[in-house]
C-alpha cells in the first residue's frame, strides 16, 4: 500500500505542474494577442490593481453576486490557506520560526474549514442555481469535507505517529521515500489529497493575473465610452 502511495504522489505531483505550465503558457499566449488599449490602460492601471486586490483577497465578484455564499467562500479559503501554512512543517527541514507562528492559527482554522464547507454546500444547495451546484463543484466540496474531516479526527482522537509522518513527506519530496506510517486514517487522508489534487482547477494558479486583464478591459472600456 505504501509503495502504492509513494508511486501515485510522484505521479499526481508530475501531471499537477504539467498542468499547471500548460494552462499558464495558454494564458500567456491569448494575454500577448489581445489588444490591451495601451493608453487608456495605462490611466486606469492604479484603480485595476485595488480592484484586482479586492476580487483576490476579498471575493469582491462573489460578495456582489452572493453575498451569503461569499461569507462561507471567504471564510473556506482563509482557512485553507492556513491549513496549508500550518502543514508545510511536515515538508521543510529546519521548520521556519513563521511556519512556527503559523500553528495556533493553522489549527484553528482547522476546526473552522468544514463548519464552512457545510455552511457553503447548504447555501448552494439552496441556491439552486447550475453554476454553485454542479456535479464537480458538489463533488469538490463533498472531497475537501471528507479531507478535512479526517483531519481533525486525527487531530483529536486517532493520532498518528508524527515523526513517522515527517520522515514519509520528506522522503517523497527528496526522492528516498520511506515506508508510510501504519495509520489507516492518515492514508485515507493522503488519498484523498491524491485524488484531489489532479481535479483542482488550475486557473485558481493563475486568476490574479486572469483577473487584471478582466479589470483591465472593464476599466479600458469604461474610458473609451466615457470619452466619447
């Protein structure tokens, strides 16, 4: 099972950056072919950046399109994001004094990220509209619910051998894998990861840039009609 594992992290982790350079070298290409309304841009560059800042960090298109579901998006990604920081301390040799820093914030948003996949699957669910309950996105949810799940379980009841699991990541990351810990919740748990991992949408890689161009024709084409 662990040579399994091992085998289909190498693999996931390939077809991820494989995507993700795909998908950026497409965006390049159509953002270099676009006619990008040089001086009106230039005017308005000050505003597109605020505005590019608000919809990355903010959700500000979702806040004026849902503002119910923005709370739980805003809140899932916040704490994702946390989640992810507290975990690189099973990646990095010596572990950083931030990384450090990061673990009483990381752990509470650990508690925090299902209560929001619950909160924003029961909004959609009651939103009933196709673009917030499609099968992928219920499919997504449901994936990063159960990961998350798990993980606090092994957080409070059912502990798995840390030591065993750092020796595990940091042998995949530097290429002398060693045997994964007998814990059964923590190889359910890097599964799902696994399986996660090849269904998330590259483009959440590349959206500040996606949206900069968006804010950019907006602002370029508010100009143009405001001038003439």
């Amino acid at each position: 099972m662990g040579k399994i594992l091992i085998l289909a992290a190498y693999v996931v982790y390939a077809s991820f950056w494989a995507r993700f350079f795909t998908h950026f070298l497409v965006w390049l290409r159509a953002a270099h072919r676009r006619d990008r309304g040089g001086a009106a841009f230039s005017r308005a560059s000050g505003q597109v950046c605020v505005l590019t800042a608000a919809d990355v960090f903010l959700f500000a298109r979702v806040l004026d399109v849902n503002p119910a579901l923005w709370v739980g998006e805003w809140s899932f990604h916040a704490s994702f994001l946390l989640v992810l920081l507290r975990h690189l301390r099973y990646f990095l040799t010596p572990i950083p004094a931030w990384v450090w820093w990061m673990q009483v914030p990381g752990l509470i948003a650990g508690y925090i990220l299902p209560v929001s996949l619950l909160y924003i699957l029961f909004v959609r669910l009651l939103t009933k509209q196709e673009k917030f309950t499609s099968p992928m996105n219920l499919f997504l949810l449901g994936l990063v619910l159960a990961i998350s799940s798990i993980g606090v379980l092994m957080y409070t009841l059912f502990k798995p051998d840390l030591i065993d699991v750092k020796l595990f990541m940091v042998g995949i990351l530097s290429g002398a894998p060693t045997p994964a810990p007998e814990s059964l919740l923590f190889l359910l748990h890097f599964s799902l990861v696994l399986v996660l991992v090849p269904f998330l949408p590259t483009h959440i890689i590349t959206s500040p840039l996606v949206m900069i161009e968006a804010r950019k024709r907006e602002q370029g084409l508010h100009l143009v009609m405001h001038e003439k």
